[in-house]
C-alpha cells in the first residue's frame, strides 16, 4: 500500500514514530510515497520483515530484536552500499539484553527507548553477522524454526545464555568501528 504522503500514510493507523509498515500474514507493507528515503531504506526494511516472517513461519515478541535488527542490517547495506556494515552503540545507552528481549514492540514506554531497541537490535544482529558469518546467522534463522532462542544461540554459536550473548557483544563492541553513514 503505498500513500500519497506522509498524512495518508499515518491516516492508515501506522505508528508516528515509524517511516514503514510491514503485515507479513497479508504480504502487505505499508510506505509514503513522498518518503526520501523510500527507495534506499524503507522498502529493504520492510521487504525483510516479510521474507522473514514467511521464512520462519511465526513471529514472537522474544525474536522481533532478530527481526528488527536483521531488517535494519539489510536496509544499512542498501543505503551505504557496503556488502557488511558495523552498528555499534556510539551515542546511546544500551538497555541490559535480558530486557530487550522481553520488550514487546509497538508498547514502548517512550520514544527514547524505541530508539535504542531498533539501535541495539540491529547491532547485535551486526555482531552475530560480522562475527561469526552470514552461513552461521543462516543456521541460526533455521534452528529457531523449532528451538527456543537460548538454545538455537547455544547449537549455532555456543553462546551458552543471554549474559554470555551480552559479554561477547560487548568485547565485540570494544573493538568495533561503525560503518560511516551520510
Ligand atoms: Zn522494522
């Protein structure tokens, strides 16, 4: 569904805080048309939630950082036109992972905290990816088809619970130089 513009785009019920929306059981995205950044990040971004989606065949509260984070990586290489890119948490102060998980989208507390949910997911799924490779992250969309996240990142990676995940990414982040954007 493509509006005409930005207040045809929100007349739809969409988020004012979001550029996009994807409804991966109708195959529908919602997008501006007037929207500059349409073409380089909006529609790579929403496309990858409903690949995604169709892909795993569920969504659930607990992988949406996955989801989120893995569409925000697929939108920064479209727009820097870089095979990899770094995000790393330069400027924003990273919520403890545990909670991220747990974080239901679309009832944030606050638009700060919104920020650093997409932030801090698509870093971490810039880490899993920079990391350990694009055939490990592979495996790991296919085992959490049929296992929990604790143990897809505990068969994929060895990443053996949450606070290792966080301890790794963290050392990771050290080392880490962001992708430079425009
Ligand atoms: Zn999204």
């Amino acid at each position: 569904m493509i509006a005409l513009d930005r207040s045809e785009y929100l007349s739809l019920g969409t988020p004012d805080w979001s550029s996009g929306l994807a409804i991966p059981e109708q195959r529908t995205i919602y997008v501006d048309e007037k929207d500059p950044l349409l073409i380089r990040r909006v529609i790579p971004h929403e496309i990858t939630h409903i690949i995604l989606h169709n892909y795993l065949g569920f969504d659930h509260y607990t992988i949406h950082w996955i989801n989120e984070g893995l569409s925000i990586y697929e939108e920064m290489r479209i727009w820097t036109g870089q095979d990899k890119v770094v995000i790393t948490m330069e400027n924003y102060k990273p919520l403890p992972i545990e909670d991220l998980i747990l974080m239901k989208p679309y009832i944030f507390s606050s638009k700060d905290t919104i920020v650093v949910y997409y932030q801090q997911s698509a870093s971490l799924v810039s880490f899993l990816i920079n990391e350990y490779g694009m055939d490990r992250f592979r495996d790991f969309l296919k085992a959490l088809k049929t296992r929990t996240l604790e143990n897809a990142l505990k068969e994929v990676y060895g990443i053996q619970s949450i606070s290792e995940l966080e301890r790794r990414w963290k050392a990771y982040l050290k080392r880490a130089t962001p992708t430079p954007i425009r």
